[in-house]
C-alpha cells in the first residue's frame, strides 16, 4: 500500500498519537486505528506516515508563517509530494485544517523530532523539503526563514547544519558549493573529500527509506543527493582536484 492509503485510507490515525494524531482524526473520523500492537515494519510504517503528516503540516504552518503562498510554492508542494490525483482533495483537506489550527508549529515539530531523534539525516530530509518550498519562489522570505530556523532548532541542529541543509539550491550550481558541502573555502581537500563522502553515505535514499523515509519521496531525496553531487564536482573544478 502506498503510503497516501495507509494516510487516507485508515491505516493511520490516532496510531500516532500526540498533536499529529489529533490533527488526522479532526479531519475525518474514518481515521483508525490499525497500527497499535503491530510488528516492526508496522512501527516502520507508522514512522514513513509521522514523516508524511509532519511535512504537510509543517508546511501549512510555514505557509501561515509566510502569509501567502505563491503559485510557485504551490508547484513545489506538489513536485515534493508527488501526490495522485484521487488523493489531492483529501490532502488539501489536511492542508488547510492544519492552517486552520490554532496550535503553533512547534508541538508538531517536537512530536516529529522524537519520533526521529535517532535518525537526525531523515529530519534534515525534511528541513530541506520545507526550504525547497520556501525557496520555489526565488527567495526565503524573512519570515520563512524566522520559521525554519524555529524547526531547525527543534530538530537539535546547529546553525552550520542549519546552514548547510538550506544552502542546497533548487537546480543548477549552489553559489556557495562550500555551504552546500559544509566546509570552509580554507578547509584542505582531504578534509572536504570527507565531508563530501560522509554526506554521501548518509545521504543515499535507500538508507534514508531504511531509517523511515516513504518511499515516495525518493525522488526528492536524489535530487538533494545530486545537488550534494553538484556542489562537490564544482569545488573539484575550482581546485583542480580528480
């Protein structure tokens, strides 16, 4: 099953628990139970929804934060969800009870944060989905990024890894490929090669997907390897390096 049918189709719900479990049974009762007592790729599933429920909300939130959404950031939720066309009303319908709601966005990021507390490169995942909206238009705007700083430090990162997750750029080369990496220009290139191939290994979707990435947001997580990828092979040009 997909993870918009365990979502949409009552495989979630008050499973979850706290604020997030709340949020999914206040916008329609059909959510149930049918997690509690499973086994451990049930537990697995249950992280992959957390994952997906969290994004959506936090998003709204940031959207809230922004007080506009654009047609581009639009765009950009739509490309990081890749959600079918059957399921975008009922996820819309998440959406806007999540801009709706009352609470603020740190009750949710806190809830997403223990769930991941040992899986820190899935919520960096998730950081860089929310930059990747917040950027669709160009820019981050000041309160956007008064909100991802907020998250971040939720999440327990520093500012260089605050820094280094939301440098990496939408497309094309990053202005700053040292940031991208999270070195210095001074850095020797031992030290650089390092940190490019320990970004690398955490970064591989298939060991973000083993630590509780859905599926479905491989593409996302390739693309943000690939500008990783990107930012390396331009400092490599920059020094000469093979």
């Amino acid at each position: 099953m997909s993870i918009w049918g365990k979502i949409l189709g009552g495989a979630a719900g008050f499973a979850m628990g706290g604020p997030l479990g709340a949020l999914i049974g206040a916008v329609g009762g059909h959510f149930v139970d049918k997690m509690a007592g499973e086994s451990e790729g049930g537990r697995d599933a249950q992280k992959s929804v957390g994952f997906t429920i969290a994004l959506i909300v936090l998003g709204a939130k940031m959207a809230k934060a922004d007080g506009r959404v654009t047609p581009d950031e639009i765009s950009a939720f739509k490309e990081v969800f890749k959600i079918p066309p059957e399921e975008m009303k009922n996820v819309a319908r998440i959406f806007d009870q999540a801009r709706r709601d009352s609470s603020g966005y740190e009750v949710y990021a806190r809830q997403v944060a223990g769930m991941f507390r040992n899986n820190p490169t899935v919520l960096e995942e998730l950081l860089w989905c929310l930059a990747y909206i917040a950027k669709a238009d160009g820019t981050i705007h000041p309160g956007e990024m008064q909100y991802l700083r907020g998250v971040s430090a939720i999440f327990g990162f520093d500012q260089a890894t605050f820094e280094r997750v939301t440098a990496i750029p939408l497309s094309g080369d990053p202005e700053d490929p040292y940031a991208v990496i999270g070195v210095k220009k001074e850095d020797s290139d031992e030290a650089i090669k390092a940190a490019h191939r320990k970004l690398v290994v955490e970064n591989h979707p298939d060991k973000l997907v083993a630590q509780g990435l859905p599926e479905e947001f491989i593409e996302v997580a390739n693309k943000k390897l690939a500008a990783i990828n990107a930012a390396y092979d331009k400092i490599k040009r920059e020094r000469g390096l093979s």
